[in-house]
C-alpha cells in the first residue's frame, strides 16, 4: 500500500533520514519508536509531502507520490495528524472539522462524518461553536483527530498522540486510535510511548539517527534486549 524505498531527507547540509525503507500494507498498523530526533516525525512528514525527498522513492499502491505537495496527498487518501495537535485556534470546533473535509463535495457524506465525529467524540459536540484554542489539551488532540478522519482516508498517520497529555487521557487517545485500526482503516503512528505502541501494532520499526536499525512484530521488538533496555526501562511489561 505505502512503500519508502531509500528515502533520504535532508535539513539543508543535515541528513535527518539516512536510506530509509519501510512499508505499511493495508489494513494493518505499523508504529515507528526511537528517540526524539531519530526521524520519525520527519518520516510521516515526508509522506504527507511537507517535506520533499533527497533521494529515495516513496510510493502509494505502486503509485510515485515523492514531491507531491500536501492537497495532492491529501486528496490521494492519506490523512496526517500531526505532532501538538496543530489545530485552527481562530476557528470553532465545527469550523475545524469542516477544513478535515475541504478536498470533499459530498455534501450529504459531509454531515453524515461530521454526525459521526460528534457521537464518537461527545466533548466536540458540546463546544462546536467554541474556538478551537480554548479547549483543553485533551479536546484538542481528539478534535485533530476527528478533523483527520473527516477527509475520509484510507491511511492515517498521527505523530506523538499522546505528547502532553495526563495519562488518563492518552488511554483514552489509544483507545480511539484501537478502534479506528478495527474499523478497517489502516495507521501508521509515531509514539514515543514505545511499549504502548508496540503493543498496539502489527509491525513496527525502530530508527535511530534517521535510520531504520530494526523492524519485527510489535512482540518481536517487545522481547528486544536493545528495546527494553533503550525504550522500555529495562523490560517489557504485559501487553
């Protein structure tokens, strides 16, 4: 479905991805753990096409997608939920989820997802004409993701959901992201919560200094001597 085939990306004279080959097939979930500055978040951002390749080649059902800018990945079907919620703060509720379904002319299909997103997320329905910028971290990060799934995607990738958030929170935030997998969507996450994600995925892979250094099963990284000892204090807790 989603295929990085020596994806390079550079910050001017600085390679923050190195040879970068990865694939998500569809229908799955695929985590990618590391530490800060390891390259994930440039990962999602050069499939999402805010960021343009060096070098490498990344492809969607066999399709080059490199150097796309955002609308036409957008439009292509990939939905990218970014680091710190980047919501509209000028703008309400409503008026968020309404830019997640810009690309979209389906009127009817519109208000039909926008109904959907407020019974999945009941807090969102309560303040739809309140500023974005107002609500809670919380709110926030639920309404980035509800304006995600307005553009209808086959692919989502969120970067860092649970960054800020109070941990009775972030199993909320893991709890939807569980149910979107099941629902038939496929997800690409960057968590730097490596054991929760590695217990939701599928597959996952590990990068380091803008490398891919490992790559198994959400369990085979879990029973990792060099994952428990670098991301996971030494063990791994049950899943």
């Amino acid at each position: 479905m989603l295929r990085l085939e020596n994806v390079t990306v550079r910050y001017g004279r600085i390679a923050a991805l190195h040879e970068v080959s990865l694939e998500v097939r569809e229908g799955e979930m695929v985590s990618l753990i590391g530490a800060n500055g390891a390259g994930k978040s440039t990962t999602l951002k050069a499939i999402s096409g805010l960021l343009a390749p060096s070098a490498g080649r990344i492809t969607w059902e066999g399709r080059p997608i490199g150097g796309l800018a955002p609308r036409g990945i957008l439009k292509a079907g990939i939905a990218h939920c970014p680091e710190g919620r980047r919501v509209f703060p000028h703008l309400t509720v409503r008026e968020n989820l309404e830019m997640g379904a810009l690309l979209r002319r389906d009127r009817a299909g519109i208000a039909s997802d926008l109904d959907r997103m407020i019974a999945r997320f009941p807090r969102l329905g309560e303040r739809l004409r309140q500023a974005a910028g107002t609500l809670s971290g919380g709110e926030q990060q639920m309404l980035a993701i509800a304006r995600a799934l307005m553009s209808r995607p086959r692919l989502v990738m969120f970067d860092e959901p649970s960054l800020g958030l109070a941990p009775n929170l972030v199993q909320q935030v893991f709890a939807i992201v569980r149910e979107i997998r099941q629902e038939g969507l496929t997800v690409l996450m960057v968590e730097q919560n490596a054991l929760a994600a590695l217990t939701l995925c599928d597959r996952a892979y590990l990068l380091e200094t803008g490398r891919v250094v490992g790559t198994g099963t959400g369990a085979e990284l879990l029973a990792s001597p060099h994952v428990r000892a670098a991301y996971l204090g030494g063990h791994a807790a049950a899943a």
